[in-house]
C-alpha cells in the first residue's frame, strides 16, 4: 500500500519540475486603477548582477506587454510615454547548464524575482507587486534556462496587470 503512493507522490513531483511558476503579491491595498488606453509605454529593469541579465529581462516583458495587447508600442529611453513600467530585480538564482546536468532536478530552479511598480504619465503608482518567475527544474523538460525565468516573470508581470 505504501509502495503506490511513494509512486504518486513521486510522479507528482517530477512532473511539477518539468513546468515553469511564477507568483505575484500585490504591494498596494484596495482596488486596482483601470489601465488607461496606453499607446506607449516606457520599461526600465534595474538590479540585476549581470547588464545582459537586465536586458534579456526588458526584451521578455517587451515581447510579453505588446503581445497581449497592452502596449501598442515601448518608447526608447527618454523618450515620452503614457505609461511607465519600473521593475527592480531583487534576486536572481541561475543554474549552470554543468550543474543541470549532473544534479538534475536536484540542481533546482532558475529564478527572478523582482518588484513592479506601474506609473502614469504624470508619476502616479497606478499598480505595485512583487513578482517571481521560475524555470522548470527537469532537464529534460526544455524550459530550464533563465531565459524561461525571464518568460514567466514577464507572463506573470502581464496578468497581473491585466
């Protein structure tokens, strides 16, 4: 009898590591100001140890913002925008590809975590959440880099703006 459910609670396990996660915690109380029409918004990623990190960041949430329809267009650095969105990396765990290979799951997830915080054209916070974002754990799952990490942060980034 024991011997299944080690099977199933093992199953289970593994097939949790094969996906990437993500998680957000809103950081203002009370209702959500609606998005107003926003043609252009403006992105800034900061805190990450690597500039490269950063930028692999800004390009997912970019792809992510106008993909769902919520930014007709990102602005270049000072130029003007109807909306800002400033995101602060608090930290970023990678996973060496050798490190993947030998330890497996064990090895762990790639993960970003970082503070969002939306403002309007005049710097009002319309919205704030932390937000992380993890890769699959397997190794043969296909979504282990930080790359994949970048992906869900930038999906969870966009529902919770939504």
């Amino acid at each position: 009898m024991l011997k299944p459910t080690l099977s199933v609670v093992g199953l289970a396990l593994l097939l949790a590591a094969c996906s990437t996660e993500g998680k957000v915690t809103p950081l203002l109380t009370g209702a959500a100001a609606p998005l107003p029409n926003a043609a252009t918004w403006a992105l800034s990623v900061q805190g990450c140890p690597q500039p490269d990190q950063c930028e692999e960041l800004l390009t997912a949430l970019a792809g992510h913002l106008v993909g769902a329809g919520l930014a007709a267009r990102i602005a270049l650095p000072g130029q003007p925008a109807d909306l800002s969105l400033d995101v602060r990396v608090t930290r970023i765990r990678t996973v060496s590809t050798t490190a993947r290979v030998v330890l497996g799951t064990v090895a762990g997830r790639n993960v970003v975590v970082g503070t969002d915080t939306l403002r309007d054209s005049t710097g009002a916070v319309l919205r704030a959440f932390e937000v992380e974002g993890d890769s699959a754990a397997h190794p043969f799952s296909g979504q282990t880099t930080l790359l994949d990490a970048d992906r869900e942060f930038a999906t969870e980034t966009v529902a919770a703006l939504r």
